[in-house]
C-alpha cells in the first residue's frame, strides 16, 4: 500500500518514517477477514472490522499489513513502499 506525501501523507517513503496503517485522514482502509460463508466453510474478504461473521481480522489493521517494508527496486532506488505482515495461518478449514 503506497502513502506518498503528494497524497498528504506523514510517511517518509525512504526512511519509513511515520507511515501508519491506516494512514492519518483516511475514512476507510480496509485489510484481510475470514468470514463464516452461508451453508459452512469460510472465505476471505478485503473489509473493514463491523462484518457479520467475521471469524478473524489477523490482529487488526496494523497487525494485518505488517510494518512498513523496505524494498530495492534497483538502480540506487530503495524506499518504503509496501507493508508486509508475513505469513499468517489459514483459519479456515
């Protein structure tokens, strides 16, 4: 998830630097859910907390992202571009 500064942004995308998730002003941004389906099992969704039948949000929005994540994109460019939470265990069956 890319915050420039452009965009009115605190994150510094070459320090990492006060990026957050979310990031400050945004209404909706939404992150990983398990969610119970109709006649069993379970699906993942992109949503906000507040969903009926949410099983899991992965710790919530900033544990579901994961810190910010230093990527070199080569050419001398390295920045923080992204967010990685890592490897989660699938809740459903």
């Amino acid at each position: 998830m890319i915050q420039s500064e452009a965009s009115g942004s605190t994150c510094n995308i070459f320090t990492g630097g006060g990026c957050t998730i979310p990031p400050a002003g945004s209404a909706f941004y939404p992150w990983m859910h398990t969610l119970k389906r109709p006649g069993g099992g379970c699906a993942f969704a992109l949503v906000n907390d507040g969903v009926p039948g949410a099983i899991s949000n992965f710790g919530g929005a900033a544990a579901g992202w994961g810190p910010p994540e230093q990527t070199d994109f080569g050419a001398g460019f390295v920045a923080f571009l992204n967010f990685a939470s890592g490897a989660t265990a699938n809740p459903c069956p």
